[in-house]
C-alpha cells in the first residue's frame, strides 16, 4: 500500500527494463504517445489560431457598400462650382452596427450637359482633406500645397495621382455616390 | 519530447547543439526528471485522470485566450461580443463550444479522480498535504466554472449567478458587504462584468497554476499510490507507456469535447433583462445544491443553513479525511461518506432534472424563453446590433413582445391556442375535499391565435356560437351577444353555407373579408375569389340559392377610396376587418358605433392602459406584421 512506498530518489532508466530486449516495443510507444498528445493538444490550439485568423479568413461587410444618397442635382451650383457634401452610411463595427453616420465628404460638380462629376476629397498625396479655392478654380490642400484642376488633375508634382473620381448616379434628380478611400501616397489609384 | 539518448561515437550537428543547450540550461536533467519518473507495479489506465484534467486545464487555456481576443466585458457587448464569436467569426462555435463543454469534462474528471484518490485512500500519510492542495484546486475550477458563467450575459448565466451571489449575500455578518464587492455595487452592471472577468481569465487561472505546480511537485514526491494488484509487477517508467495512456486519455476527452461541441453547440440564451423572467436553473453540475435548499426540511432554517453552513460543514469533514483515515474503519467511513454523498448529489441532479421534465410551466417558460433567445439572433443577423444592445432588438420586436403584452392585456379573457400568448396555461387553484388543485381558469372571450385569418373567418361564418362559445363564462353580457343578430344569422343560413355546392361561394366570401386584413404573412388573397366574395357579401347570392339576408344589410363596408358596399346597419364596420388599422381603432374604442357600439362588453385600451409604442407591438403581432426570417436562419 502506499505507506509501505519507499522515499527514494528514482532509479535510472536502465534498471526498470532490460533495454535491449525491449527497445522496439518503446519506441513505438514512444511514437504513438507522441502522436496522440499531439492531436490531443493541437486540435484546440488549431482552432483557437484559425478564430483568431478571422479578420483575414472572413469576407466583411463593406461600409457604405452601395450607392449613397447625396444632395439632389438642384442643390448644385449652376455655374460648376463644386461642393461639399458629407455621406451618411450605416457603420459595422464588429457586433455593433450604427446607423446613418457620417463616413466622409466629396466634392461634386454640376457640368455642362448635367452629368455630375464626384471626387473623394481625400488628397492623394499623404490624406489631409483639399478645400476648394475659389478664385484659383483649384483644389488645394493645406497640408504639403497639392493643387488639383477643376477637373482632378493634379497641378503640380507633389500628389502621386490627380484626385480620385468617384462613380455618380442620377436617379430622379437625386445623386448617389459610391464613396470609396483608396490608398494615399502611390500613383495607383488603388481602394483600401 | 525527446528521451535522453546515450552519447554516440560520432555526435551529429543536432546532438552537438542539443549538447551546447544542455550544458547551458541543464534541460536535460529536467526532461529526465519529468520522463523518466518510476511507477511501481506499471502503468496503469487508472492513472490518467490526473492528466486528463491538466489537459482540459490546458485547453480552456488555449480556447480561453482566444475567446479573450473577441469578448468585451460590459453590459452593452458582452452578450453581443459573444453572439459575434458564436455566430459570426471563423470557428468561433468550436472554439466556444470547446471552452464551454471542456468545462463540464473538468468537472466530471474532477469527481473522477477525487473518488479514485478518497477509494484508493491516496489521502493517507504522507500525502495529506498534496490531498488538500487537490481540494483547493477543486474549489479553484468551482469558481471558475461559477464566473464564467455570467459572462455571456445572457438571462441563463444573469439569472443563475443571481442566485449565487445572493447566497454569498446570506453569509453571515459580512453577507452583504461580500456580495457588493463581487458585484462590484449593489446591483448587477458593468463591474459586475468587469469582476467576474479579472477572476476568472487572471486571478483564478493564475492561482490554479501555482496550486497544480505545488500538486504535481507533492506528488512526484511522494509517486503514484499503487493499489494491491499491481503490487509486486515490474515497475514503469513514466515515458513512454504512462504517457501515452495519458495521451489516449486526452483525445478521448477531447472527442467528447468536440462531439457536444458540434452536436449541441454552447447554448446563449437571450441578453439579460432585469425586467423578464427567466426559469432559472445552475448548470446541471450545481442543481443537486440547488435542489438541497429547496427542501423545506432545510429552507425553514434559511438560505445560509443549507447553501452555506451544510456545504461547509461536509467540505470540513472532506478536508479531515487524512486523519479519519488513519485507521482502517476511518477510511472505511471515509470511503462510506463520499459514495452517500455521490449518491446524495447525483440522487438530487436526476430528481430535479425528472422534476423539471415533468413541469409544464416550467416547460412553457424554457421554451418561451427559446424563442427568445432564437429571436434576438435571428433579428441581430438581419439588421446587426445597435450600440445600445441586443435587448434593444427584442424591446422593439412585435413577435417577442405581442404575446407578452397578450399575456398582460387579453389574456384574462381571451386565450391564444389555449395558452396565455406565451405559451403557458392559465390556471386557477380550487380546493376540493381539504385538497388544492390547479385546474384550468376557464376563458370568457375568443381564441384569438388565428384572428381574421381564412380560418377564422370560415370558423365565425359556420359556427358563430361555437367560436364565441367562451362568452358563456362571461355572465348576462357574454349571453347577449350569443343570442344576438349575428349567432341567430348564422344558424339561420347554416344548411346553405353547409351546401357542397356553395363550397366555392363560401370560399369567395372567405377569401374577400380575409383580404380586408391586408395580411402578407398568410398565402396571397386571389383576385378572382376576392372579386367574387365582395359581390356575394353585397348581395347574399351564392350559386346556389342565397343567405336570408347579406352581409351588407348589416356591416358597413367600403373597398378602396371610392366603392362604398354598405354603410352599415349596426353591426360592426368590416372595412379593413383584422387589418393594423382596424384593429387599432377597434381595441381604443370597442365602444365606438362602428364597432359594437351599445353591445360593447370589451375592455377600453385606451392610450392610459396601452401606450401607442405597446398597441403598435400588439397589433402588429397579431395581424401578422413581422421580420420572418427564412427557414434556415430559424
């Protein structure tokens, strides 16, 4: 019984078994304990790692997927002048989804033949936000003196790309815009 | 895991670095150590619960970290991040489900090895201290089994933890003061949350590690308790058999981890709401304590006495076992003890299990509380979760609150499909013979759980005084109206309306005052038979002879802005019969000539008794107007 146990240090290896004669038998124990503790302990940690991958795994939803509702085609200058105008979408964030924030602003342009040019006001150069300047006609930005023409060129060498232009629909007077961000700083027009 | 081999005559490039480690860690010595360890008289399959325990210890490690990556402990998130790792991420079902049933498994195994080491009687000199060290560890996986459970927040784990920290409130002198500081106030809330939290995914864990470091060190002290069988066969070393007893150990908990996992998934109730009940229940491996304190035998002494003081007083006699045991009838008794104490506990489980399972209104409730918990899902999936919660989405739901308002506001007459809209029989207590019964609260209005459907319409048409037959219940009012116009109408055109070759005319009528209820939850009303039922309800002419008199002579109806049918003769308006708006204006004022009128025995609902928010739920509830979710989300 366990009383009777003697408080030994153990013995070594050797002398538990002859190891010659049973050395096959060991390491096919050895192997196949091997191989269930692995299983054993890898199933969970596989798991947990895929979970954790999720953000790479998992197709998310797009914000402001579709086409938002801007300003009605009257709401516009007639004269070319842009404007700004702030899209609402609603928000997933995570388990959360809020509704109807504001998730950017664009400049649109009323043309001559009444199509409707749109650009994300981001500057392409390093992000800050262009303003409008309306005695150079010209989009320029505060913060590394980007300049881009009424149509989006840029006008001089400092932002990679002429301001992103952005698709526009026009249904019954109302412009939808697809708000899209597309990554700064490169000469490709590429979304984020 | 390498066994330490014996030096070669030429040491390849791995053994020289594994060389160059040794002399630097002196790992080799500890591998040695933790392999080569002797087991007297062999492996043994009875060895592996130890193990297997460390292993679902070291699982709910794993799944714990990364169940920490996505949950956010507070009121507002904690259900909603949980719904997120169950429903939406990667894998997210699997790796809750582990962590959710290898906690069960931990306390299986727990029970397990415990009834191994007082049997084997493995406490004895001189292992008494590594036998203590087992029982705090134990009560270590308790609380951390009782603070996981609140964290999802959902009304199962909000309304057991209640439970159990309202016991921790009954302790004595200090009760209250303990119980606000685990709740973090005197209320439940986001220091509830953010307690139980710290608790169990750090202190607890934390504390379980150091305990097992100083378990597992006792143990190797003193080695395995060898039992009288295997006394005197060739000793084991640890590695390679034992091991891998172990190992097939794991995997097996680990498949029974993973088959509840897939087949019955981690169960998430709807989000905690203070303000609606819930059939509380612990996890089954708590009901035999909760089933105790219900006896009255131990509820008279109070919550303290059968909660607090017993269990102490059978954890004291659990923590003496050592010294009882010293003798031969010590172990006996102690042996004795624990199996009437298994017995008692699992005696208790299956009686409240049989209890419940035999309970129809605690049936009703688990299933009504079901399709909330369904609901909330089904709804949050459809339109995501707003930030202040997902209770937000069930409080401004038609299908989860019209039949609590039901219950609430018409059940006290009427029924729906025999039960109070939720699902639960009315019942009222009689005593016959000096003995009480429940008997069902016979109902004084309609069955409204098809209101204005073809059924209901086809049911009131054919047999007036049938459908209305509750009203009979309702005393003089009730009489008159089944004696009035209407039941006299019916019985009058009774064999005509019976008349198989007026089949399809009854179905016209039907099918036209079914549309009024514009209804687009039922199968789409046809034209023909509408068109066709509006001319035989203005005439009374059915194809083959005809009502004695129409429904027109009686009912005001008007089909569209400009068709005007009949303006009426007393009877209750059937323009837009059973749609929102009708039902509205019908439940504000029965009263009203275009309803009742002077006959009106029906209760008011004016905006006093129903807020408009709550006649909205109601009504839309009942006419059908809800999200349906396709079958496959449901």
């Amino acid at each position: 019984m366990a009383d009777s146990l003697p408080e030994t240090p153990p013995p070594s290896p050797g002398t538990v078994e002859s190891p010659g004669a049973v050395a096959p038998r060991r390491g096919f124990l050895s192997l196949l304990a091997v191989i269930a503790g692995s299983i054993a302990g890898l199933v969970p940690l596989a798991a947990g790692t895929i979970f954790f991958l999720d953000p790479i795994l998992r197709k998310r939803q797009e914000v402001g997927g579709g086409m938002l509702q801007a300003v009605n085609v009257s709401d516009l200058p007639t004269d070319g002048t842009p404007l700004r105008v702030t899209l609402k979408s609603d928000i997933p964030d995570a388990w959360t989804t809020y509704r109807d924030r504001v998730i950017g602003s664009v400049y649109l342009r009323l043309m001559p033949n009444g199509q409707v040019l749109a650009f994300n006001d981001t500057c392409t150069h390093l992000g800050c936000k262009v303003d409008y300047q309306p005695a150079e006609k010209r989009y320029f930005c505060p913060c590394h003196q980007s300049a881009f023409g009424l149509d989006g060129a840029r006008q001089n060498k400092t932002p990679p790309r002429d301001l992103d232009s952005l698709d526009v629909e026009i249904k019954d007077g109302v412009i939808w815009v697809k708000y899209v961000n597309f990554r700064t700083v490169q000469a490709k027009k590429e979304p984020v | 895991m390498e066994t330490p081999t014996p030096p070669s005559p030429k040491p390849s490039m791995v053994a020289n670095l594994l060389g160059w480690l040794d002399h630097r860690t002196g790992y080799k010595f500890l591998v040695h150590e933790a392999l080569n360890e002797p087991i007297p008289g062999g492996a043994r399959w009875r060895y592996i619960t130890g193990s297997m325990l460390t292993f679902a210890f070291a699982v709910q490690v794993i799944t714990g970290f990364f169940l920490w990556t996505a949950y956010s402990p507070s009121t507002q998130t904690a259900w909603e991040s949980v719904y997120y790792i169950q429903h939406v991420m990667t894998l997210g079902w699997l790796v809750r489900g582990i962590h959710h049933f290898a906690a069960q498994a931990m306390m299986v195994l727990l029970g397990l090895h415990f009834l191994q080491v007082v049997w084997d009687g493995a406490y004895r000199a001189p292992r008494e201290v590594n036998f203590w060290l087992g029982l705090v560890l134990m009560l270590i996986v308790i609380a951390l089994s009782l603070t996981g459970y609140l964290l999802p927040w959902d009304q199962k784990g909000y309304y057991a933890t209640k439970v159990a920290t309202n016991i921790a409130g009954a302790s004595p002198e200090i009760g209250p003061q303990i119980q606000q500081i685990a709740q973090g106030g005197s209320a439940y809330g986001h220091l509830t949350l953010t307690r139980f939290f710290a608790l169990h995914a750090g202190l607890l864990p934390a504390l379980l590690v150091a305990f097992l470091g100083l378990h597992v060190y006792v143990f190797r002290r003193h080695g395995i308790t060898v039992p009288p069988a295997a006394e005197g066969k060739p000793a084991d070393t640890f590695w390679p058999k034992q091991v891998l007893f172990d190992a097939v150990g794991c995997l097996v908990t680990l498949a029974i981890v993973l088959y509840f996992a897939y087949s019955r998934e981690a169960e998430l109730t709807a989000p905690a709401d203070p303000g609606e009940d819930f059939p509380a229940r612990p996890e089954w491996y708590f009901l035999f304590l909760f089933r105790f304190i219900e006896f009255e035998a131990i509820s008279q002494y109070g919550v303290a006495f059968g909660a607090i003081y017993i269990p102490t007083v059978l954890m004291i006699l659990v923590f003496l076992m050592p010294f009882i045991g010293r003798t031969r009838i010590g172990h006996q008794f102690n042996r004795l003890f624990m199996v009437v104490m298994l017995v008692g506990m699992a005696g208790l489980t299956v009686m409240t299990i049989v209890e419940d399972n035999h309970n129809e209104s605690h049936q009703a409730k688990l299933r009504f509380a079901e399709r909330d918990a369904h609901r909330v899902v089904a709804l949050a999936k459809r339109e995501g979760i707003p930030p202040n919660g997902a209770r937000a989405l069930l409080v401004s739901d038609p299908f989860s609150q019209g039949p609590r308002l039901f219950r609430r506001h018409c059940s006290s007459c009427h029924r729906f499909d025999g039960h109070d809209g939720t699902g639960q029989k009315i019942l009222k207590t009689v005593e016959a013979d000096g003995k009480k019964t429940q008997v069902p609260e016979p109902e004084t209005a309609a069955d409204l759980k098809d209101f204005g459907t073809r059924e209901w319409i086809t049911r009131v048409l054919t047999d007036y005084d049938k459908t209305f037959q509750p009203l009979e219940n309702a005393g003089e009012a009730g009489k008159k109206l089944l004696t009035g116009d209407m039941s006299a109408w019916c019985k009058e055109n009774q064999k005509v309306l019976a008349d198989a070759a007026n089949a399809e005319s009854l179905n016209s009528l039907v099918e036209f005052l079914a549309a009024q209820s514009g209804r687009t939850d039922t199968r789409p009303f046809d034209e023909t038979l509408v068109a066709a039922g509006k001319e035989i309800f203005k005439s009374g002419m059915l194809k083959s002879g005809s009502f004695n008199s129409s429904c027109a002579d009686c009912h005001a109806m008007q089909v569209g802005d400009a068709e005007s049918l009949s303006d009426g003769g007393g009877a209750p308006t059937l323009t837009g019969y059973a749609s929102r708006k009708w039902l509205k204006a019908f439940l504000r004022d029965p009263g009203h000539a275009d309803f009742y009128g002077e006959k009106n025995t029906m209760m008011v609902f004016d905006e006093k008794r129903l807020s408009e928010t709550d006649l909205n739920l109601l009504v839309n509830w009942m006419v059908g107007d809800y999200y349906r979710p396709g079958k496959a989300e449901h």
